[in-house]
C-alpha cells in the first residue's frame, strides 16, 4: 500500500475508520459482486465465488499470510497515534509452539491487532522465526473478500479445527486467543483491571494435548482510551446488548472518546499510551487427554504467571502500586 503525505487529521481519521474503512470497503464488495453476476462482467464475480468454495478450508489450514498487507504503512499510522508498542521479556524459541493468552479484550483490541497483526511495531524482528496468528470469531471467515483481508493479515479462526492445525504443523507458530473473549469487551472501563478468565480453561487443554507453550500478555492503555456506559444487568439496554451478542456473537457496546477539537466528544481514541508486554513462556507437557486436575493446575499456573507479569510492570505503564488484576 503506498504512502502519501498526511493531510490534516489524517491519523485521526485513519484511525476512527479503521473498523469501517477496510472492512467496510470489503463488505461493500460483496453486493458488487452480486450485482456484476447480472452484468457482462459475471465471469469476474463467478470465478471468485468458485475459488472462494473450492477455498473453504483455508482458514482451518494455517490461512494465507501476506507481508505485503501486515507492512501497509497505514498501520504505522495508527501505531503513531497512541502510540503503540511491544515488550519483549523473554525469547521465543522458534523450535516450538506456543499459546498466547490475549488480556485484556479491551473495546476494539488495538494493542493486538497493531502489535500481531501488522508488522508496524516490529514483530519479526523482535522475536525472529516466531509467526503470530491472532484468533477471531469464526464466522467472519465464511464472509467472502473479508475471511481473505483477515488471513491475509495473520488473523485465523478461533475454532479448535484451526488452532490445532497450526500446533501441530511444524514449529515457530505463536496462536493469540483474547481469553476474556467478547464478555470482556463489557468490562472495558478505564482505571479497571478485570480479566473474564478464572473459568477459562480451555485454552489450557489445547496447549496441553499439543505440548505448546503458554505464553502470558498484558496491554496495559487498552482499557484507557475509551469511556464506556455501562448498563445495569436489569435494564432493557443490558439485555438489548446480551440478545444483540447471542445474534451476531458481540456485544453491543456504547462508548466514546475525544472529538477532532480539543475539549470535545466523539468517537475517536485517547491518544494514551498502549504497551503489550509479552511475558516468560511456560512450559507445558504433551498429554493426548490431559485430566481436569492437569488442566486446573497449570490454569492456577499461568494466572500466576499472568499476575506476576502485571505486578512487575504496572507502576512502569501507569497503574498505581496498590492495582490488582481481578479474575471473574
């Protein structure tokens, strides 16, 4: 993708439309090619959906990558805004495999997108041979032009199908689940440190049956740079947002940021800081059918790990010495 000199506002605007300007320029696509199937243009679209079924299992089969698109110098952009970063604790050896707890979701999960998905903070050079997938829900990878924009920035599917696939097909492979998940996504309110995680184990028995390593992260700034209206569980939005979830799989959140004036409300981030501290990676065993007691243990393990990883690094990125992680 080509650079350009900014104009006035341009990372603002980048950034605001980033959830709508390339996927909404993808869903609009999609009824394009449906009306050039009526035109005489149709082998285009025809040859696309043909390829796009005979294409089905990609997604479950480690995806299509593409340096080109991870290195679009719009993606440095949004780093900038923020901006942006990755800290490394720990080497990743590119002789395994490893599971990487996502935390938190946050609203719109800039710090994983910008720091796995793109190369605009430097990944492969900041941990060389390691190649990261981030995991997402399913579904978007049965949207045709938007299941291809998704891997071709490293993006896979959440599935177990998938994620077993890339455990277990050669080495080096860095798999991000967001733990928390959507859930989380309610829980995102500046100065709040809860993480949906303490009955999330099966990520844990993934790692265990593929002897990958799990890998903690923390983003601290993720949950800084929008305000959020939180709705009591028994109000008509509260449960608006929980059937909206049930329908499209996300919640319907409510939030805002700052305006394109100084002191003013809108829809654009705080320009905070936001820092992704990937920590030491544990260990784990290769066990076909691992036991609830195993997948208990090495759960307790890597909260503790998790929250060792916070406290060492809090007071450096923001967060007062007396902050504690909270496990719902």
């Amino acid at each position: 993708m080509p650079c350009f000199k900014q104009p006035k506002h341009f990372q603002s605007l980048l950034l605001l439309h980033w959830p709508l300007s390339y996927l909404g320029i993808f869903w609009i696509l999609q009824p394009l090619a449906i009306y050039l199937l009526f035109t005489s243009w149709w082998p285009l679209p025809a040859l696309y959906f043909t390829w796009f079924l005979l294409d089905w299992k990609t997604p479950e089969q480690g995806g299509r990558r593409s340096a080109w698109v991870r290195n679009w110098c719009a993606w440095t952009h949004i780093r900038d805004y923020f901006p942006i970063s990755i800290l490394k604790t720990k080497d990743l050896s590119p002789e395994h495999n490893y599971l990487m707890g996502v935390h938190p979701h946050g609203l719109l999960t800039f710090g994983a997108f910008c720091n796995f998905c793109t190369e605009a903070t430097g990944f492969s050079k900041i941990f060389p041979g390691i190649t990261p997938h981030l995991a997402t829900l399913s579904w978007f990878f049965k949207i045709p032009f938007i299941r291809d924009y998704l891997m071709a920035k490293g993006v896979c599917s959440v599935s177990q199908t998938a994620i077993d696939y890339l455990l277990s097909h050669d080495t080096g492979n860095l798999v991000g689940i967001v733990v928390g998940g959507v859930g989380e996504a309610l829980q995102s309110v500046p100065n709040t440190t809860r993480l949906i995680l303490q009955k999330r184990k099966g990520f844990v028995r993934m790692a265990l049956q593929h002897g990958a390593h799990l890998v903690p992260t923390y983003t601290f700034g993720e949950t800084e740079v929008y305000d959020q209206v939180l709705f009591h569980k028994d109000s008509f939005m509260y449960k608006f947002q929980s059937y909206f979830r049930q329908i499209l799989g996300f919640y319907f959140c409510i939030f805002y940021g700052r305006g394109f004036h100084q002191g003013s409300t809108g829809l654009l981030p705080y320009p905070l800081p936001i820092v992704t501290v990937v920590g030491e990676p544990l260990p784990l065993p290769k066990i076909e059918k691992p036991s609830q007691e195993m997948v208990d243990k090495y759960h307790a393990l890597y909260m503790k790990a998790l929250t060792k990883l916070f406290d060492q690094h809090k007071t450096q990125y923001g967060c007062p010495e007396t902050q504690k992680l909270l496990f719902l």
